[in-house]
C-alpha cells in the first residue's frame, strides 16, 4: 500500500498523528467516480442523488444506515464480465458477495452464473429461479444434507474440496442414481492479496488440495475411478483484492501443469479450468482495478499460451468474481450521530451503523472513503475516523479520512464501495436490527432486502 505518510495536513492541526492517509482532497464535494457507483451525482443544490433520487429523500423513506444500490451499475457490470469473456467461459458471480433474490433474477437476466458456498445461499438462487445447472456449490465443508438436495437439484458443478468429500459426493450421487459434475479444487501455492502476490508455501490454509507433494493428482486419481462423478476440471482461487495478473499467471501455469499429468497419466484431457475470483476494486481514490475486457485478455491469453505449450486442448474457462461485480455498485448512508474532536489526534464521527454492517475495516483493515452527502461545504478538511455505536473501541467504519469541519449531527454521510462482503457479512452484534438494501433505478427506489425488525430479533429468542 502505497499512501502517503507525509500528508500535507489539514488546516486544523499542525501536527498529524500516524495513520494511512492521503493529502486531503483539493474539494472535499467533489465525489471520485472510482469509488462510486455509477449514477452517483452532487447536485446543484449540494444533496447527493443516486439514478436521479436525492439521498435525504432516500434517508427519509428508508431510513438510516441503508445499503443503496444503483441496479443499472450492477447490471452494468455483470454484462461487461460476461461480454469480456465472451460465449468460450462462463462467468460465475460469487454470491457470498452479497444474495438477493432480485441479484439472483439480474444475474440470469444478464447471461451470468451464480456460485454459493451454502444451503442458505444455494435456497435463495433456486428459489429467485437461477436454472439448477447454471450454479456450483463450494465450500470445504459441505454437509451431507447439502449435498444431497444440490444433487437432487440438479446443480451444475460441485466443487470438491478434500478427499473426503469426492467420495461422500460419488457415495450421494450414486445412491441418488446421478452422475456428478464435479471439479477438484486446488491449492497451487500462490496467495495474491491487493497488489502482491507470494508464491511459497500458501498451502497452509483450510481450503483446497494441494498440488506440492502430488495430493492433487492422488485426488484426481481418486475421482476418475468412482461412478458417482464425472471430473470435469480443476479449480483455483488464489486471493481476494488482487491488482496484480502475476498470481494468476503462476496459477494457470500449475493447473495446466496437472492438467498435462492427467493427460500424460490416464489418457484425459479434463475440459474445464476454473480460475477463481479475487478481481480488486477502488475502494479509495489509491486504488486502480483492471475492466473486465482486460483481464478477460490477460486471463485468456494466459491459458492459451501455457495449454499450447504442454500440447493440450484449450479448456473452457470460468472465473468468480463477486467483488468485482457489486462492490462498487452500493454505498452505505449513515446519519452522523456526534461528533467528537479529541485535541492533536483527530475527530470521531459515530453514525447510526457500525461493525454490525461493515465488519471489513474490524476484520481486514480494509480502507474505505466517506463523504458528506446531505449537503455541500465549504468548510475546511478535518481528520475523521468514522466509527460505529457498538461497545468495541474497535468498532470502525473509516479508519482516517477527511470530512468538512462543520460536520454535524444530523449530516447524512456516506460510505461507497460497500456492495460486497457488508451486508452479506452483517450480525445482529448489540441485537442491531441490520440495514435495509435499497435498490435503485432510473429515479425508482425499491426495497430489496428490508430492514430487520425486533419483532424479527424476538422471533428467534424462544426461551
Ligand atoms: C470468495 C470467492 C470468490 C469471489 O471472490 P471476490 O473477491 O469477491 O471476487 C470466488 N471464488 C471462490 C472460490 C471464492 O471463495
């Protein structure tokens, strides 16, 4: 991570404390498209709109905190993954991302797949209407339970995770009276995270089989002798926030690498090669993420180049991105509750959310923007870190940014990129009723998750 430690400061402090922050933004209205969602907008009057809606009517309407999503912008972009990679890949969205029955319809409209590590999230995408065969089932530790309904269904692709669970699957297929599709999932010793990758020994994590030691090819082994399943491909996912196509270059080396033993071993050329998910976004004006059509291009070629080099079939390609897909497409609206200078540090901002509906920054450290949204200022930049109310000091929203000086309680301010991995990851931490997604569309707003209630809370506290 590359920000600036010499930040030129705000005006309100001479001395700034340590922190990874930038220079304060020439004009604190002005509102980076990178970071935002498509139609987002300052209008004249200084009140952010979203497809057209002013977000103090959405405030007033629906509430505070609320994840707002911008659907063209979703279906935006998972039309231009599925235009990049073209009719020879599948492009599956992660749903772990964040599920909806109306992300699921979106997703089948726009020609997309759907991956869920979950019978909860394998519930919503049959029950939203996602054709059985059009989804793949992951995790590393799938039930039984699970995985009998996913095979009853009539999934796509399951993915295996452990010799365990090749023969538990073959076992349920067989005992179903179907044969399943099935890819193996590999550790290939790359872990990329954000702008690095590491190729050493990342094999030490709970997903996946690995390929040192030839434990993948023992599992490939394993799966081609049982009649339960058919192996149709190796799977790789190497990292999350990934910037940097060096990782999946070493990646697809390896699992072509494995596909070429199976070929020179048992006379088969496995037709699919699943590369994962992980695709970065800005999640602050540092951040630059590749479009689609060009990591289609590098993936693409990648694969080609290293299949003709070990003489095999191009295999059909599929990636996951879920990040990539509808993180930038949400922002999350808070009302600033208090607001609270502490001398030579920095002011805290407390909104009516917190940690219960963004855990990344408590989580991973994860850096995020804000901006005042209910109006427009003049006043000068002052250091933020904006937090939550819940009991836990570690209860942070935006770790250091810049917001006008005037700010006051009541501003509504917002926090973009948080269409991933927040609502999908919310807890009820403090018996929080957690936020409402609203989805919005060419001057429409409409409820698509709504908010919890107590009696919700209460439904489920039977004692
Ligand atoms: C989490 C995950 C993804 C999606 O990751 P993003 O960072 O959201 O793109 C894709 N595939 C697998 C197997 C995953 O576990």
């Amino acid at each position: 991570m590359s920000r600036s430690a010499h930040p030129a400061g705000p005006r309100h402090a001479d001395v700034l404390p340590e922190g990874h922050y930038a220079a304060p933004p020439a004009d604190l209205n002005v509102l980076d498209p990178k970071v935002w969602a498509r139609s987002v907008t300052r209008g004249e009057d200084g009140v952010v709109t979203v497809a057209g809606l002013p977000v103090t009517r959405l405030a007033e309407e629906f509430g505070t905190p609320a994840y707002i999503l911008d659907e063209a912008d979703f279906r935006a972009r998972a039309r231009a993954w599925r235009t990049a990679f073209g009719a020879d890949a599948d492009v599956f969205y992660a749903g772990k991302a964040f599920l909806s029955r109306a992300v699921v319809r979106w997703l089948a409209e726009e020609g997309l797949n759907l991956d869920v590590c979950s019978g909860g999230e394998l519930a919503t995408a049959l029950s939203a209407g996602m054709p059985a065969d059009r989804i793949a089932f992951h995790g590393n530790n799938k039930s039984a339970a699970e995985i009998e309904r996913a095979v009853r269904a009539g999934i796509g692709r399951i993915v295996l995770d452990s010799f365990q669970e090749i023969v538990r699957v073959a076992h349920i297929a067989q005992s179903l009276g179907k044969r399943q599709r099935v890819q193996i999932r590999v550790t290939v010793g790359v872990e990329a995270h954000t702008h690095e990758f590491i190729a050493t020994a990342h094999e030490d994590q709970k997903f996946g089989i690995p390929l040192a030691g030839g434990q993948a090819a023992e599992a490939v082994r394993r799966a081609l002798r049982l009649d339960g399943i058919e192996l149709i491909g190796i799977h790789s996912h190497i990292g999350s926030q990934i910037f940097d196509m060096s990782g999946f270059e070493v990646a697809a080396h390896r699992v072509v690498g494995l596909l070429k033993d199976i070929r020179d071993e048992h006379g088969v050329e496995l037709p699919e090669i699943d590369l994962g998910g992980g695709l970065g976004i800005a999640y602050t004006s540092g951040d630059d993420p590749r479009e689609p059509h060009e990591i289609a291009k590098a993936l693409t070629e990648i694969v080609t180049r290293e299949c003709r080099a070990a003489r095999l079939r191009t295999p059909r390609i599929s990636v996951e991105p879920g990040r990539a897909i509808v993180g930038p497409t949400a922002f999350t609206l808070y009302e600033v509750g208090t607001v609270k200078p502490l001398d030579g540090l920095r002011t805290y901002v407390s909104v009516d959310g917190g940690m219960s509906d963004n855990i990344r920054t408590a989580l991973y450290d994860a850096e995020y923007s804000v901006a005042l949204v209910s109006r427009a200022s003049d006043a000068e930049p002052m250091l933020v870190r904006v937090v939550g109310k819940h009991c836990e000091s570690g209860d942070i929203v935006v770790k250091d940014a810049f917001l006008p000086a005037d700010l006051a309680p009541g501003d509504l301010i917002a926090v973009p990129a948080t269409g991933a991995y927040c609502r999908s990851m919310a807890s009820n931490y403090n018996h929080a009723l957690r936020p409402p997604v609203v989805a919005v569309e060419d001057g429409e707003a409409r409820v698509i998750v709504r908010r919890e209630t107590e009696e919700d809370l209460l439904r489920l506290d039977v004692g």
